[in-house]
C-alpha cells in the first residue's frame, strides 16, 4: 500500500491518502470496517486489510471499467515492487512467491512479453529447461496459478490476445502442459500439448522453438501412450506412434542433440507397449549412441528415458545389469546438482522394479528384500511430492508387484490396498493404458494368494476373478496392448488351473 500511494503516476487516484498509518489513512480504514467493506481488524496480523472475495471482485470489476487507468496503473506499480522486493533468483518458496505475486501483477497491468521475459524465464524457471520453481522447489501449483494469466479463463489451448512472440507462446503452453500433467489433470494436458504441436507446424520455427516443439511432442506422446492410445487409423494424427514421430522430426531440426536423443527414447516406449522389441531396442539403441558420441545434457538414463529404458532391460532379463551399473557410481541416474525431484523418483523405481525381478527370479535374502521394500517405498513418496498422479500410479503398481511376490502375512491387504489408490488415480486421469496394468495386477493378486486362502475365501473373489479377467481382456485387445499379452494369456492358464474359470 505504500509503494501504490507513494507512486507519482497514482496521485490522482491516491493523492489525498497521506501515509499508510496516517490520520487520513486511520480515518478511512476505521469508516471501511465500520461499513462492512473491510474485515475487523486481525489481532495476530496487525494493520493487515482484509475483504470478503465479492467486495474485491465487486471493486476489481469497477476499477476495470472505462480506461481502466487505475486498474492498469496499480498493477504496474505493485509488478515493480515485487520484482524489486525479490532476490534475482529466489532459492526458497518464500522468495519465489514474491516473484509469482509479481508475475499476477504484471499481467494484469498487460504486461506479458514483459513478465515473461524478466521474470518466468529467466528468475522463476531460470532458463527454458531449469524449471527452477517447480523442479527444485515443487512449486508446480503456484506455477500453473501464475501460467492462467496468459490463458483465456479456463481455456489451456487458448491464449489471450496480448502479444507474445513465437518462443514465449511455445514455452508457456508446454510448462502449462507439464504443470496439469502433474498435478494428474491430464486430459488437459494432452489438449495443451496437442496445442503447442499445431503452433509450432503452422509457424517456422527456429532451432529452440523446434526442441521445445520437440519435448511437447514427446510429452504429448507419453501421454496419448498413459491414455491407451498407442496407434489409430490412418487419419488419427493424436496417437501416441504418430507425435512420437513428431518429437524426432523436431528434434532433429534443432541443434542440442539431448532432444534428439529423448525423443527417441520416447517412440521407442511406444513400440515397446506394442510388444514390438526389435524396433524399441533400435530406437533405444539410436538414443544411447547419441549419448556415447555427444554427451549431451542431461544424460540419457536418468528421469523419463531412464524409466523407459529401465524397464525395458527388466522385462528383456537384464535387471541385474542395472543393479550392477548403480553400484559402480553414485551419479547413475541423476544429472548432477540439478536433478529434479521427478527424477530422483524415476531412479527410486528403478531400482526397486529391478530388485523386484530378481526377487522373482529367486533371491530371497532377507536384507536384499528389505532393500527393495525401502527402496519402492520412497519411490512413492517422492513421486507425490513431486506432483506426478501417473507416475505416482506406476510406483503404486510396482510396490503391488513386489508385495506378490515376498507374500507375508498382510501382504494381500497391502496389495489390494494400493490397487484401489491407483484405481482411483488412474479413473481421475482417464490413464487407460496404466488401468489395463492395474486390471492385471489385480488379477494376478487374486490367483497368487489362492493357493493360501480358506475355501469362503476363494468363494468370495471367485466372480471378482472372473469379472476382472473379463474387463483386463476386453482392454488389453482394444488398446493394442501388445505388452502384456504374455501376461494376460499367463493369468489365464493359472485360472484355469486354480478352476476359478471354465
């Protein structure tokens, strides 16, 4: 309130306003309480003002009408003094809301190439891929709150009609993107992605605006490949095999081969949810040279492509490989000082999925189970913490693998326990494809703990067998799920076996 009273270009609207605290000042608080339109007065937070939401919206509204002089003046003012108030590069929430406060300020005084270009870019994310405020901080709300101001309300494809260049327009529908992602709106997030993809084919672009149109496209792939759609027909240009190989053509009109290298590590994923694992592992394998004759930053096995690549190797008989590789250097895995908390996840799971395969396939030491257990565990929770609802459904289903497997007393409910969490998530999310996974760890729930259950126990879940094997084949065809059809057609023999299907 100082900084707006004290500011010459607002005198005509605040000149007679002496001093917060002053005689004029007290007098016209003390008249605002008395009529209603500000609250009493807080005893823990003196000299606060506080309103209800209408009366601000109803004075929001007024200052708006006509030139909006004031609207857009104030907004100026307070756009400045947040900036000022501010560290250059806040290491702390605190610090970095200032910025944010900064950024709804801006905007509102029209200002958007502007709040872009000094303060997203290059303070709150620090460059186009630091992403500073929600990797590192996990302020992933707060950015999307701050990210609305470009937006036609509720409207995550559209822009409002203020002038932005090409690489901001770009950069902010993909952040927008990531942001609803994690916070599991992923429907949305699909539409954002699908909008920077058809920004980007209808301008020309330059060699950044490519890699960012590059990463959209590999986002938007990963996606389209959580929703089940893997392929379509010939004219479905939003399945997942068709923008990932978009994500390559990009990437490849760019000049940081990193791009190039998860874009591949992204289509690969695609083919290896088909079941077809010659083309996976010649993309994998394109990936991986990249990196052996480039080096680029950050490497590929660590966050997203570490999780495909990871679980590739696992599911090819290769999990002691990665074990091997973890033990060789601490820096496995992470990029440096600047790995995200996604990624910290990603490696957690990792690890934990490997040592769950070699568990299956007969290790049985206590501690190397333990060390499993601990391990999938903290994967979990740094997957909510880092605000990724289909990730955090991936942990729950590996922890589900795992508690089949060690089956202690009380592991069935624990099982049964995190399906229903993922069930929930992956419903919310529309995730297709991860529910597909949930149907089939269910499944195999049921039919690994029948050999240990009482006869009205087998009685009970009978039909809940059957109904879910019902739904997980019906799923599995229509998405092309070519992944799992092993598994599925495994899970069947077993029924049969244990005679809870004809």
């Amino acid at each position: 309130m100082s900084a707006l009273i004290t500011d010459r270009d607002l005198h005509p609207f605040t000149a007679k306003l002496d001093q917060v605290g002053g005689t004029v000042w007290n007098q016209c608080v003390d008249a605002l309480r008395g009529m209603g339109l500000l609250n009493k007065e807080n005893p823990e937070w003196p000299g606060t003002l506080d309103a209800h939401p209408l009366v601000r919206e109803h004075f929001r509204d007024e200052m708006q009408k006509g030139d909006g002089q004031m609207w857009a003046e104030g907004n100026r003012r307070l756009f400045a003094y947040y900036c000022d108030m501010a560290p250059p590069q806040p290491a702390d929430s605190k610090d970095m809301n200032t910025l944010y406060a900064a950024v709804t300020h801006g905007c509102a005084a029209g200002l958007h190439q502007q709040v872009f270009d000094k303060v997203l870019l290059s303070r709150i994310w620090r460059n186009r891929r630091t992403n500073y405020s929600t990797r590192r901080l996990g302020m992933t709300g707060s950015d999307l709150v701050a990210l609305s101001n470009y937006f036609q309300h509720r409207q995550w494809t559209q822009l409002q009609g203020q002038p932005l260049s090409e690489p901001a327009r770009i950069l902010i529908l993909t952040n927008a993107g990531v942001r609803l992602r994690q916070l599991g709106r992923l429907v949305e997030a699909r539409q954002c992605f699908s909008a920077v993809v058809r920004e980007i084919e209808s301008s020309s672009a330059e060699a950044k605006e490519s890699e960012d149109a590059s990463y959209a496209s590999a986002q938007y792939c990963e996606l389209l490949v959580i929703a089940g759609k893997l392929i379509g027909t010939n004219d479905d240009s939003d399945t997942a095999l068709v923008n990932g190989l978009k994500a390559i053509t990009f990437a490849d009109r760019g000049t940081d081969l990193y791009f190039s290298m998860h874009a591949r590590s992204s289509l690969a994923e695609v083919h290896f949810m088909l079941g077809d694992l010659e083309k996976a592992s010649t993309l994998f394998e394109e990936a991986k040279a990249i990196e052996q004759n480039h080096h680029p930053k950050p490497p590929f096995l660590y966050s997203q492509s570490l999780f495909r690549y990871g679980y590739y190797l696992i599911e090819t008989g290769r999990a002691q490989e990665l074990l091997a590789n973890a033990r060789q250097s601490e820096d496995w895995g992470k990029n440096g000082k600047d790995t995200s908390l996604l990624s910290r996840a990603i490696r957690s799971l990792i690890l934990g999925a490997a040592h769950r395969a070699i568990m299956e396939s007969g290790e049985r030491a206590p501690t190397f189970i333990n060390e499993a257990e601990k391990i999938l565990d903290s994967s979990i929770i740094e997957f909510r913490t880092a605000g990724y609802a289909d990730y955090t459904v991936r942990g729950l289903l590996e922890r589900t693998h795992f508690y089949r497997i060690r089956q202690l007393a009380g592991d069935y409910r624990k099982t049964l326990e995190d399906l229903d969490q993922a069930t929930f998530e992956a419903q919310r999310g529309q995730m297709e494809l991860l529910y597909a996974d949930i149907l089939l760890q269910r499944l195999a729930c049921y039919l690994d703990f029948w050999p240990t259950m009482s006869n009205a126990d087998r009685t009970n879940i009978r039909d809940k067998v059957i109904e879910t094997l019902t739904e997980a084949t019906d799923l599995i065809k229509k998405l092309q799920y070519g992944r799992r059809y092993q598994m599925l057609a495994d899970l069947q023999t077993i029924a049969l076996q244990h005679g809870t299907v004809h």
